[in-house]
C-alpha cells in the first residue's frame, strides 16, 4: 500500500492508502486515512486530479517550506524539470519519464527534505512544463 494525497483540478484533497494505481488507468481506488474500518474505498478518476503525491506521512512537517532548488550536493544526473500548474503552483523536481503529450509522468522533487518522495504530475492541470 503507498501513502498518497490526490490533489484535485478544483482544489479538494484526499489523503489515504493506495494498492491500485497505474499511469495508464483512467481510475484507482483510496481508502481514506481517516475513515472508520470497512468504509469502502474512494473512487478517483485521473481526468479530475493535478497530480498524485507519494508521501513518507500524512502530516508532514508544518515547518518546513518545501524549496523548488536541488541541492548542489545532490543534483541528479536525470533531467531536472520545473512544472508550472494551472492553479500558478509551481513545482521543480528530476524526470526521467516526461514526454510532451503523454497524459502525465514522474516527477521526484528537489527538496531532499520533503515529505514527498515522488508524485505523478497528470499534464492536463499544466500550464507550463520545461527542463532546467
């Protein structure tokens, strides 16, 4: 099971456990991290979300302030991306899997620090994706 957020197109959030996502499916299930044993899983379709983030845990560090830099120490030697989303957020990370349209990729950020091991940017909640 991998720990996700799923950030929607329109803002909402659903945080929970995932065993059944895959790039090229339309839908996968989540069973949210705050609901009562038995509760049947949450159905997403792909075409509604911004990206799916992969997460170490659901809180975080309230703390830390995520930074779209890589470390001199540990620059990649993949091809280091910065993605601009339709909502004006803006992430920086290393690809090895992004190809101008295809329906998404991904994406592991910059900051070594952050709660986010990886995430998959889904292209269509882009305005803006190129190689730095």
């Amino acid at each position: 099971m991998n720990k996700v957020v799923a950030r929607f197109i329109d803002g909402r959030m659903v945080k929970g456990t995932t065993a059944d996502f895959f790039p090229a499916k339309e839908l996968f299930h989540v069973i949210e991290e705050a609901a009562p044993p038995r509760t049947p899983a949450t159905e997403i379709n792909t075409k509604d979300l911004k990206a799916l983030f992969f997460v170490i845990d659901f809180a975080g560090d309230p703390q830390h302030s995520e930074r779209n830099k890589f470390d001199p120490a540990h620059v990649p030697v993949v091809r280091q991306i910065k993605v601009t989303f339709l909502d004006g957020e803006v992430l920086v990370g290393s690809t090895t899997g992004y190809q101008p349209g295809r329906p998404g990729f991904f994406l592991v950020p910059a900051d070594t620090g952050s709660n986010i091991e990886r995430c998959y940017v889904f292209s269509a909640a882009t305005q803006e994706i190129s190689f730095i």
